[in-house]
C-alpha cells in the first residue's frame, strides 16, 4: 500500500464513521501520513498535530533517510557524550565528551572491533536509546563497557565473544540480560549456506516497501555508493550500526510523490525536539514553518523521539487547547528541555535556539558540557 492509498482509506474510514471532520495527530512516520492527508483531504480535516515531523515539503521521503545518520551521530556526540562526560562518577571515562568519543572510536577501529560493538549494541537494544533518553543509563555503561573491551590488551577479537563480554558490563537487569544474549547468539549465528552458494533470508522491512513508494528516490548504485563514501566520515557510528547500506529504493522507479500543499491545508501543529535522531530537527523545522497555516513548537536540548505529551505546561498547553478548539500558537515557540537522567538542571547540548528556533549555524563537532541551557531550566521529573 502506498502512502496516497492509506490517505483515501482514512478519509473513506471517516466516511463510514459519519464525520463531517476529523482531527489527526501522527507521530514520526504518521507526520509523512499526515501532510499527505492534509492536502488531499483539507476540507475534512478540523485541525493537525504533527509530532517528530518529516519534511513534508519535500516530494520524496528520501531526505528524510538521507539526514538520520548525520542526526544520529549528532545525537550521540553532543547530546548522549556530553551527559556521558558529565557523570564520570558514573561511568569513569573522564569529563572530556571529545575525548571519550575518540576513544570510543579508537576502541572499535578494527573490523572485528567495530563488528563486536555492533553486535553488544543490537543485543542491549541500544539503539532505543536514541528514540527516548530513559535509556542513557544503559548506554552510558555499554559505551563504557566498549571501550574497556578495546583498550584490553591485544589478542585475537572473536566479535561474538567480545561483545557476550560487553553485555556483561552493561547495566541490565537479569531477565534484560538474558535477552541480550539470546539476541546476540541469533546475531552472530553463522549462515548456514555452503561456498559459493547465496545467502538466502526472508526480507520483511516493511517500512522500506512503503518509503520506496513515497516519492521517486534518486536511482542507481552509483550515487548511493558516493553518498556513503561522503557520510561515512560524518557518521561514523551509524557507519559502524551497518546503516550505510544501498536501500532497496536505489532499484524502485515510482511517479508517487507528496501532494503541494496550498492555503487550504488544515489548521496544524509540528512538535520537534532537537536533538531527535529519527526525525532529525531540520526535517521538523522546516515542516514546522514551512507548510500553510501550521506553527512549530521547538524543544531545546531535548533528544526524545515523540514529544506529546511532554509533561511541561509550556509543550503540552498550547497543544491541548489546539486540540480542544482552541487557536493554534501565533508563533514559533522554543520550549526548555528536561534535565537528563541523573541530572537535576538542563545544559546546552548544541548551540542556543532563537526566537524562530534557528541555530543561525552548523553544528559543532563537540560543545562545552558543563554549559546551562539558555532557554531555562524545568524540574519536572523525565517519564
């Protein structure tokens, strides 16, 4: 199914449910969904909330895919090492962010190395980490654990054994431990094919087939092999998830392709954090103040991946009075993230927002962590 097929299934959904208008709110994905429902159906729609946006004034989805692996390296180098780095009493790897990510590096350098963080990573699940901060604790430990298993004196790197060790260091309760290796035992299970026959699997990335579909994606291997040549660099780590890969939509012609938007589209709202991974902030932003009749509201030094609701009255009151038939905001609004765990003050992690939640530069490759966030300070506890 394409994304225009599920837009006119839930306009005929709300045909049989006998609604003149209906109110949409969709998260990371659904955003996609969203504005393409929004411009084909504008006039059924009473009011949008887009939480976590794609670029919706984009006519391929491609930018999106294109973006996350410089936003999750963003993430993880001045959002997570910066915490990190904060709380060496914690994980005793210094107070240095730039150097703990050095070291990090300089730990998995090798393919088997690198193969073995990899594999500790997925067995922990800690890439879900980067979708919500609750899981920093963990990670904070696995990162460590990482680098101890790679400064360790030299000897031969078995990648299965090395990360079973690093799984062991990683605080987890027992059952969360258990899993892991579970997983990491299906992770490193050898193929079972014999030389010089194919590697045969079942395919079901389902996300994939429909991303392929929303918009024509640039085609050919040989564009995609530049464009990982040229983001490899920038994003090392998600290099090193094995991310960096020829998607499937290199080899996919299609003539679908995001509706324009004009003055009729619905009444809407786009939440961003900005420091998200999966959507990164300049998808949101640029939904958020450049589709019709739509406000963004912008939450500084804040990573989490589906804002609403956030628990501030600052994020979440403008959001419920829109939804309840209120007026939307007349303006951006630059919303105070929430201390990290562990941590009762918010700190900067990127540089400062302005009024209309722009950095007014290109990220930094690392940031003072010590630095109090400008936009203030909130106490209410992260859930």
């Amino acid at each position: 199914m394409t994304t225009e097929q599920a837009a006119y299934d839930m306009d005929f959904i709300r045909h049989l449910l006998g609604l003149d208008k209906v109110t949409y709110m969709g998260y990371s994905y659904g955003t996609w969904l969203g504005a393409w429902y929004g411009s084909l159906f504008s006039d059924n729609i009473e009011r949008m909330v887009l939480d976590s946006a794609t670029d919706s004034t984009q006519k391929s989805i491609q930018a999106l895919y294109n973006a996350a692996h410089e936003g999750r390296d963003r993430q993880f180098r001045l959002h997570m090492i910066n915490w990190i780095s904060r709380n060496d009493e914690v994980f005793g790897l210094g107070t240095d962010p730039e150097a703990i990510w050095k070291r990090y590096f300089a730990a998995t350098s090798t393919p088997e190395k690198s193969l073995a963080a990899q594999y500790a990573w997925n067995a922990v699940n800690g890439p879900a980490a980067f979708s919500n901060p609750i899981g920093y604790r963990a990670v904070g430990s696995l990162v460590a654990g990482i680098i101890a298993e790679g400064e360790a004196p030299s000897k031969p790197v078995v990648p299965a054994e090395s990360a079973a060790r690093v799984v062991d260091q990683t605080e987890l309760t027992d059952e969360q431990r258990a899993a892991a290796h579970k997983r990491l035992a299906l992770l490193a299970a050898p193929h079972k094919s014999k030389p010089g026959e194919p590697i045969r699997g079942k395919y079901d990335y389902v996300i994939e087939f429909t991303a392929c579909t929303d918009g024509q994606w640039t085609q050919g291997l040989d564009y995609w092999e530049d464009f990982h040549k040229r983001t490899a660099p920038l994003a090392p780590l998600s290099e090193q998830f094995g991310l960096l890969v020829t998607p499937t939509c290199a080899f996919w012609p299609t003539e679908s392709k995001m509706p324009t938007q004009d003055d009729s589209f619905p009444e809407t709202i786009v939440l961003q954090s900005e420091l998200d991974s999966m959507t990164p902030f300049e998808q949101g932003w640029a939904a958020g103040t450049g589709l019709p009749n739509t406000s963004l509201i912008a939450v500084d030094n804040e990573s989490v991946h589906g804002v609403f609701p956030y628990g501030t009255e600052e994020v979440d009151r403008p959001v419920i009075d829109f939804l309840l038939g209120g007026d939307r905001p007349a303006q951006t609004i630059v919303a105070a993230g929430k201390p990290l765990p562990l941590e009762q003050s918010t700190y900067e992690s990127w540089t400062p927002l302005d009024e209309n939640a722009e950095h007014g530069t290109e990220a930094p490759l690392f940031t003072d962590p010590t630095i109090p966030a400008e936009t203030g300070v909130v106490r209410e506890p992260r859930s």
